[in-house]
C-alpha cells in the first residue's frame, strides 16, 4: 500500500510539472523582431545572452527581413538556427514569413 501511495503521488506530480504553461509554449512561433529575452530564450540552444544580441542586432541595424537573416546575429549557427526554423517567424502586419 505504501508503495502504490509513493507511486500515485510520483505520477501526480510529473502530470502537473508537465501540465506547465513553459511547456506548451515549445510549438509556439517566435517573432524574431518583436519576441522578449524571455520568448527568444524559448527557442532551442539559444540562452539569455544570445537573446540579448538579438534584441541589440534588431534594434541598432532594424527589424530581420526574413527568418534565416538571425544568422547574422554572433552565436546563431546555421545547426542553431536549423533547430528552431519550425518557430522563427516574421510578422509583417497582418503577413506571416515562415523559414
């Protein structure tokens, strides 16, 4: 009985730790040219420092033209941004660019 007890709440509490909102935001888009440190951060293998040379690239040379120029940005590889092109995206008005 004990240990069906310690096997229930193991079970409970992986279905709350996976029922996070973090979670279900690893399918969302990332608007490259509005997205925060935080959204940016979301995308695979891209940290918080890196998140900051997007916003500075975008705010000093202005907004990405199409999803692969992130490139440009020092520490997106073409591996890096081949593992988020699924998410990274160009919202022009009401247009969507897709990579």
């Amino acid at each position: 009985m004990k240990r069906f007890t310690i096997v229930a709440c193991t079970v409970i509490a992986l279905m709350f730790a996976f029922s996070d909102s973090s979670f279900a935001s690893v399918d969302k888009t990332v608007n490259i040219n509005t997205a925060s440190i935080k959204e940016l951060s979301s995308l695979k293998r891209i940290g918080e420092k890196v998140s900051q040379r997007i916003i500075h690239y975008r705010e000093s040379v202005g907004p990405f033209e199409k999803p692969d120029d992130i490139k440009k940005v020092k520490g997106i590889s073409d591996k890096i941004f081949e593992l988020n092109k699924e998410r990274i995206v160009i919202k022009d008005g009401a247009v969507e660019k897709k990579s």
